[in-house]
C-alpha cells in the first residue's frame, strides 16, 4: 500500500513539473488590465506648490505570469506599471512646468513584494524630485523583512525592519532621517537614527505596528517611540506613521503613503520639512 501511495505521489510530481509552464506576458488582453496609452488632462496637489493643471500622454502596462498546468492556461496578474509624461498649464497661481511620472508595483511568487512611485517636476528656477519604494520579503524559516525609503526633495527617511526566525526572534526597525540632493542619497547627511524593538505589529512584514527604542540626534541618546497603521479606506493601500522623540529637540518624522500608482499620495513631514503630494 505503502509504495502505491509513494508512486503516485512521484507520479503526480513529474506530471506537474512536464506540464507547467511558467513565464511573463504583458499582452493579456481583458477588460481594463490591458497595455493603455493614451492622452490625458487632469489635476493635482503638491504642497508648497499648490494646485496643477496639466495635460500629457499616460502609458500604462499590466504584468501578468501566464502557466500551462494541465494543458489549461491559467494568467496571473502580479503588478502593472504607469508612467506619464505632462506639461502643467500655469492655474492656481501656479507656474508653468514640465515633467515626468513612474510607478511600479509587483510581486514574485509572494516571496518579494515590490513597489515603487517617483516623479519629477521642473520648472522656470527649480525642480522637484518626490518619491516612495518599498520592497518587502520573506526567506521562509530565516526571516521576514521590510524597507521603505520616502523623499521629498531635500529630506528623506528611511526604515528597515526585520524579524529573524532564529535566535534573537523579536522584530527589530531602524530608521534614519537624512538629507538628500533631490532624491539622491547622501548617507553622509544623516542627522537622526532611530532604533528599536517592535512591541506590536500589524503585518507579517513588520512595517507597520509600535515600537519603542531609543534616538541619537545632535550627538545625543533619548527615548523615541514610533507608532506606524494600515489604513483600508474605499480600497486603498494606505500606511500611516508617526515618530515621536522624548527630548525638547524632537525629531520628529510623519508620513501618510498610499501604494496605489493610479492614485498616488506621498505626504511626509520631519524637523526639517517636508511636503504633500496627491494625484487625482
């Protein structure tokens, strides 16, 4: 009974592996989750800028794995991509600029999770350069990790957390608040690091929930806490966060980000500045 049970179970295995087939396809064609390029008018919101109208062309591209099992191909969307290519029409007392917009999310096998949004404006005097990524994974049985960087043209933040499977198996996050040369990073500007253990979480990646750990500013050692929420709202991936310094310095760092590329909203703030940015 035994070797039958094994047989089958070797047989089975070898079937699945001659008729599986995997690979990417972009050119899956149903509904709306098809390649789209086209031309477009809209607005939009940054802060300190103020409101935009702008006009361009808008190219937009799903990710798909298509796998024969069976002899029946079965298509699985993993991400897509946007970008869009504007010129702003001076209103709202705004001025006339031009520039670019890129995101990209996807996710391969459920191992590694990627996401990323940038956009760049340039004006008559100055440019603007705003941006999120994140990727976050697993190593099954080893750890679980996130990192997530945010700017806002001369200030950044980055957060890296981590759960270890083995030995030391508390999650731990670090965070650092940095200078940036329009979203180019410079670790030499670091002027806040934030370290510590997560005591709450509310994702198996570990990038959102309570931590208690300690700061070092100004040559300087404080308690810091950070508290980062999920935000499902009208289906939005939203992810909220505050960190909050136990000194009168207070470096503080708040962020509101939503993963969506065809909805964008990128608003962070620390002791240096910061910015809102919201596509409509």
């Amino acid at each position: 009974m035994k070797k039958k049970v094994l047989f089958f179970v070797i047989l089975s295995i070898n079937l699945f592996l001659w008729a599986t087939e995997i690979k990417y396809d972009t050119a899956f064609g149903k509904k709306t989750d098809v390649p789209v390029f086209s031309y477009f008018t809209g607005a939009g919101y940054s802060y300190p800028s103020g409101g935009e109208v702008f006009a361009g062309f808008y190219d937009y591209e799903p990710y798909y794995i298509q796998q024969n099992l069976f002899f029946k191909t079965i298509k699985i969307k993993t991400g897509e991509r946007v970008f869009l290519s504007y010129v702003e029409i001076p209103a709202f007392g705004s001025d006339f600029s031009t520039g670019y917009e890129y995101g990209v999310e996807n996710t391969i096998f459920g191992l590694l999770n990627t996401f990323s949004y940038t956009r760049t404006d340039v004006g008559k005097f100055d440019y603007e350069k705003i941006g999120y990524s994140l990727v976050q994974g697993a190593l099954p049985t080893f750890f679980n990790f996130s990192f997530q960087n945010i700017y806002y043209n001369e200030i950044a933040n980055l957060k890296v957390s981590i759960k270890m499977m083995r030995g030391f198996e508390l999650p731990v996050t670090f965070q650092a608040d940095s200078f940036t040369a329009k979203g180019i990073l410079d670790f030499g500007l670091l002027n806040c690091f934030y370290s510590g253990v997560e005591l709450l979480s509310f994702d198996k990646y570990y990038l959102d929930g309570f931590s208690m750990g300690a700061c070092f500013y100004k040559d300087k050692f404080f308690p810091a806490v950070e508290f980062t929420v999920p935000l499902d709202i009208f289906d939005q991936d939203i992810s909220a966060g505050v960190r909050i310094g136990m000194d009168h310095s207070n470096p503080f760092s708040l962020y509101l980000i939503n993963r969506n590329i065809k909805l964008p909203i990128i608003l962070f703030f620390n002791k240096d500045g910061g910015g809102l940015f919201v596509r409509l």
